[in-house]
C-alpha cells in the first residue's frame, strides 16, 4: 500500500536559517503530492502541492519538488521565521476519484528568535 | 466561506458516557473525513463518506465508534461508550471529487474521557 516516510522531529532552528524537511513515499500510481502545516490548535491546512514528476510546488517562501527517481518531496525554505514553528505533514493522493489522502507522521519545527 | 466548522471545541467526558461529535463541511464538497490525532499514533483516518455515503470505515476502531451523514451539510462522529483510550483531537475534513484536491480541515474537537 501507500507509504510516507518523513524525517523525525523535533527541528530545531534559528530564525533566517535554512529549513529542509526530507520526505520519501511508496505509491502504486502516480500520486499528487502535498505539504500540510499544523499550527498550534488548528486543523491541518495545505500549504503546497505537486501533481507529476520535476512540478514545483511553492507558497510563502517553502518550495518542494516532486522527484519520481528518488520517489521524494523533500520541503525547503531558505529563510525560516518564528511564525513558521509548527508541525509540517506530507502527504499523497492517488489517482482516481476517491481522495483518499495518505499522511507521514509529521515533523515539528521550532523557530527560535 | 466559512470553512470546515466542528463542535464542540473541547468536550470532557466520564468513561462510559455518549459522546458526539459534530462537523459542517464547506459547500459543495462532496468527501467528507474523519481523522483522530494522538500523540502516540499521529493521524489516523477513521471514516470518509462520499456524496453522504460511507465508502471506508475500516479505520473505526470498534463497534463503539459510529459515524453518520444524514445530509451534504452535517455529520457525525458518536462513540458509545467512550474510555480514557479515546482521549484525542478529532479533525473533519472535506474536498472536492477531483484529482489533487486537498483537503480542508476544521480546528477539531478535543476530547477529553476521565
């Protein structure tokens, strides 16, 4: 079936360092791959995505790449701020109608000023 | 739109007792998911519906956890009797029926069994 494997957490980091979170997924199909952050009592919200191989999915400064020969989605941002502390999930959806969405275990970055 | 809406936000319970769960999809989603996070276990998906109708459930994990869609607009997670067990933040989510949409999560309903 359908895996995600990310790096564990915690991350911890100082402000305007550079953030990489690895992500690798086993899929049967050509999946569309996400990223969701958590912020502290909230739901999960999406905060990129890459629907085939070599898209680049980017949104507020974080950018992943969708990688079919190595089967990853690793999530980089250059710069981090305080305000990005919060738990990061990737996740997959397979192709076909019923969205079913698979998610890694989450990895929790922390900020610090 | 005002997003996925759940309550209550936070629910304490004494084992034993009926616990519901309630969720408010946004408009014109037609998959709806329930998700329960613990710590220990991350995020679990416990049941989705499709147009009202349940399409998986095996992620429910007895016959205490049940879960209704009376309507596109409403649905719920009941669990009879609860246990200290069930203690978790219970997340609904919706989509729309189409390749690569992602899914939108309400803030959750804590849930708290002594």
């Amino acid at each position: 079936g359908d895996s995600v494997t990310q790096m564990e957490g915690p991350v911890t980091l100082s402000e305007e360092a550079f953030l990489t979170i690895n992500c690798t997924y086993t899929a049967t199909g050509y999946p569309s791959l996400f990223w969701y952050v958590q912020y502290p009592g909230e739901g999960l919200q999406l905060l990129l995505k890459a629907t085939k191989a070599d898209d680049k999915g980017s949104n507020k400064g974080f950018e992943a790449t969708y990688r079919k020969e190595t089967t990853s989605f690793h999530l980089e941002k250059g710069s981090v701020q305080v305000s990005d502390s919060a738990v990061y999930f990737c996740a997959l959806s397979e192709p076909g109608g019923y969205q079913k969405v698979t998610f890694g275990t989450g990895t929790k970055l922390q900020v610090i000023p | 739109d005002a997003g996925v809406i759940q309550s209550p936000r936070h629910e304490v319970t004494e084992m034993g007792q009926e616990v519901t769960l309630r969720c408010k999809p946004i408009s014109g989603h037609d998959y709806l998911f329930w998700y329960r996070q613990t710590m220990m276990r991350g995020l679990e998906l416990l049941i989705y519906f499709n147009n009202n109708v349940p399409i998986d459930d095996s992620g429910m994990p007895e016959d205490r956890f049940s879960a209704k869609m009376p309507n596109a607009s409403f649905s719920t997670l009941k669990i009879q009797p609860s246990e200290p067990r069930d203690s978790a933040v219970y997340f609904c989510a919706s989509s729309f029926n189409r390749d690569n949409s992602p899914l939108h999560f309400g803030n959750g309903t804590r849930l708290t069994v002594t």
